[in-house]
C-alpha cells in the first residue's frame, strides 16, 4: 500500500470566467483612462495640421498672382476648393476617432476614398475650364508673335508652378521621381521655344502645366493622409507604452475582480517576455520620434493594423496570467488549508508550512502531524489554466491498509467539494515525494488564510 495519494483540484469554470471578466473590464477602463489622457495631444495634432495648410494655401495664392488672371483666378477656386476639403477630411477623422481609436487605418481608408472622389470631380472640373480658357487663348493667335507669347504663357505658368511644388512639398518622401520626370517635358517645351517651335512648345507647356496641378492636389492628399496615419500610430504607440509601464506593478484581484491588498510585479510574474515586451515598445516609439521621415503609409498602415494590436495582445496575456497565478497561488493555499482543516478533524495539527524556496510560483506545502507521531504532508502543485494537483504523503507510526489511506482521502475530498472545487480521480503514487522541500526552504505560518472562492 501507498501512502502517496494525488489529484487534480479544477476550480469552477464559471469562477474562471469571472476572473476574465473582470479582468477585462479592469483593463478596459484603464485603456479608456489612458485614451482620454492622450485625447487632446491628437486634438491639438489636427489644429496644426490644419494652420499649416492654411499657411501653404495663403502662400500659393500669393504665387498665382502672377500668373494670367484667368488662370490664376482658376487656380486659386480650385485651391480654396481643395482647403475645404481637407478641412472636412480632418474634421471627419477627427470626430470618427474621438469615438474609437480601433480599426484606426479602416477610418482613414474610408474617408480617404471619399476625399479621392471629390479631388477627382474638381480636377475633372478644373481641366475643363483649363480648356475653355485654352480655347479663347487659341482663337486670339493671329501671327507668330501671339503664338509666342501663348506658348510662354503656359511655360511660365509651368515654372510656377513647379517651383511651388519644389518649395512646399516633400516629393522626394511621398511620390519620388515624379517631378524630375516633369522637369523632362519642361525642359522639351523651352527647347521647342528656343527652337522657333511655339505650337509644340505651348502643347508641352499645357501638358506639363496640367500634370503639376494634378500633382499638387494629389500630394495634398497623400500627405493628409499621411498625417493622419503617423499620428494615429504615434498615440496608439504611446498608450501602449504608458499601459506596459502602468502594468509593471499591477493590482492584483481575487476572483470577483476586487483588487486585493498588494501588487503584482509583472516584471517577476512575467520573466522575460514582459522585458522583452518592453524593448519592442520602447524601439517603435523611438522610430516614430527619430525616423518618421523615413516610413511610408504602408509602414504606418502595418504598425497599426499588426504590430501594436499584436503587442497589447501579448501585453493583456501577460498581465492576464499574472493576474491569475497570483490567484492560483492563494487557491494552493486555500487548497491546503481546507485539506488541514479535514487532517484536524482525524487529530492531525499543524507542523510548518510555506512556499517552496518562499516563491508563490511554486508548490504550497504543509505538514501535520497527531499524537502518536504520524506526519501527513500536503503538496498542492501549480497545474495548467485553472488546475492544482493535490498530493497528500502519509507517514504512519502504526501502519495503516489502503482502505483507511483513501478514505483519508476522500474525507478530504469531501471537504474541497464542499467550497466548490472539483477533485479528479485518485492516483496512487508508488514513489515518495522528492526531497524538494525541506524546512529551510519554506517559511512557518500559523496563520488561516481567506478562501477566496465559494
């Protein structure tokens, strides 16, 4: 016969499920704390935004001045026109995100697509009153001196243009390449004028005249959008890192999600990955402060839509786990304590106990013993999810048969059912428990401890 007894003790599932939920709701809470925090920061971000824009679109009419006052009336209508616009583009993203910040880059996209529309009926708009205005200027060529001076008139517009562009704007980072191609047909146009070919040089002229104003509203729009991204990233990031470093010591809960009197520090709960978990953090903060420059909408778009979400995942799993081993750990000793309460009964009283090595990560243990010498000695083993393995190690003076080991047992038993938790099967050992825990390594209590379930 064995004197070495073991089972699996399951707490409730419902009581797990409460522990999740009102893990979750802790944690919602917090995530809405911290988004209020950071709400006026993106508030403040649009307000800039939008000066800026309204500087570069005060300037550009500064620009136009010079240029024919048909087109220059032209251009100015369809840049006020495109202010408007993003004025509205900001004021949609900014009302859609003070509502949620989740799915962050589905709100850009579909106010993006609505702003594309109505950039391509203005430019649509613009080329045709680009052609009436070509038309009268075409009419009025009645020798070659008017040719010329139409074909200056566009090239000149042109260079304007371009130069604007060249001023204001960051092509290089958002659409490289594009105005050196541009450049190209600018210089063919003034070859052609140089050449005594004013028709082919005012066909350039116009082409390329068009293509910049294209381009212009074009980049307005990417970087509206960039803008919106980087920033959205940026405070997605900065909530994640104030909720990791919140979380380095968090309050721990019992299982009706009341915090309890102590923290929990994650760093220890957690070992390595809530370090780990910090580096990564710390390294994407540290990009979108430094190189900003260097991403583009796609690199913002991944950051938003895999990387952060993915790191407050493992962020939530590891304050999660943490959060309920701590739990588990004061089951083992609610475990234990009821398993001692059933021994007192049989005359049993309590010798020492402890965590193993003081770690509440590791094994409860207990020992009893009664007037005649026996010793009974409790192990409650950490299991996996909401399980503990309950070992009960007898060590009799007068030798007892298997029938009166396991009703021992089942007294036990009877007593953990008693507070809801579920008992498995009996095992019977034929090994004796490790030496693992000896009396220096644990700490002697005589305290009762609360049960933390019902």
């Amino acid at each position: 016969m064995s004197g070495h007894k073991r089972a699996t003790i399951t707490i409730r599932e419902d009581e797990y499920r409460k522990l999740q939920e009102a893990e979750m709701k802790l944690r919602a809470e917090q995530k809405e704390r911290v988004d209020q925090e950071l709400k006026m920061y993106t508030n403040g971000i649009f307000t800039s935004a939008l000066a800026e824009m309204e500087q570069r679109q005060q300037y550009f009419e500064q620009v136009i001045s010079s240029l024919d006052s048909d087109l220059g009336n032209l251009e100015r209508e369809a840049a006020q026109t495109l202010f408007t616009q993003q004025a509205d583009f900001y004021q949609e993203i900014e009302e859609r995100m003070n509502d949620t910040w989740e799915n962050t880059t589905q709100f850009v996209d579909e106010v993006s697509q609505s702003f594309q529309n109505l950039l391509e009926i203005e430019h649509r708009h613009h080329q045709s009153q680009l052609g009436a205005i070509n038309q009268q200027l075409v009419h009025q060529q009645e020798n070659q001196q008017q040719k010329y001076f139409l074909a200056e008139t566009w090239f000149n517009c042109a260079v304007t243009l371009r130069d604007f562009i060249e001023d204001q704007y960051d092509f290089n980072r958002f659409m490289p390449g594009q105005t050196e191609k541009f450049d190209n047909e600018l210089t063919l146009a003034y070859d052609n004028l140089q050449q005594d070919m004013p028709e082919a040089a005012f066909v350039s002229s116009q082409q390329v005249y068009l293509r910049f104003s294209a381009l212009r509203l074009e980049i307005e729009k990417v970087m509206s959008e960039w803008q919106v991204l980087f920033h959205s990233t940026y405070r997605t990031a900065r909530k994640l890192y104030k909720l990791a470093k919140e979380n380095r010591e968090c309050p721990a809960i019992d299982l009706n999600g009341n915090e309890l009197s102590f923290s929990i520090d994650l760093k220890k709960w957690a070992g390595g990955k809530y370090v780990t978990l910090i580096r990564q953090i710390n390294e994407i903060n540290s990009i979108l402060r430094n190189d900003a420059h260097r991403l583009t909408i796609q690199d913002l778009k991944n950051y938003l839509q895999e990387v952060l979400p993915q790191l407050e995942k493992e962020l939530d799993n590891l304050i999660h786990q943490a959060r309920w081993e701590v739990v588990n750990s004061q089951i083992r000793i609610n475990i234990a304590d009821l398993a001692l309460q059933a021994l007192e009964k049989q005359g049993f009283v309590m010798n020492e106990g402890g965590y193993v090595n003081n770690d509440m990560s590791k094994t409860y243990f207990a020992s009893m013993r009664n007037i005649e010498g026996s010793e009974v000695v409790i192990y409650v083993d950490p299991g996996r999810k909401n399980t503990n393995a309950l070992v009960i190690d007898s060590k009799d003076k007068v030798p007892r048969t298997e029938h009166e080991l396991r009703k021992r047992f089942q007294e036990i038993s009877q007593t953990l059912h008693q507070y809801g938790l579920k008992v498995g099967p009996m095992e019977v050992e034929s090994t004796p428990i490790p030496g693992a825990v000896e009396k220096s390594t644990v700490k002697q209590t005589d305290e009762r401890h609360h049960i933390l379930y019902r």
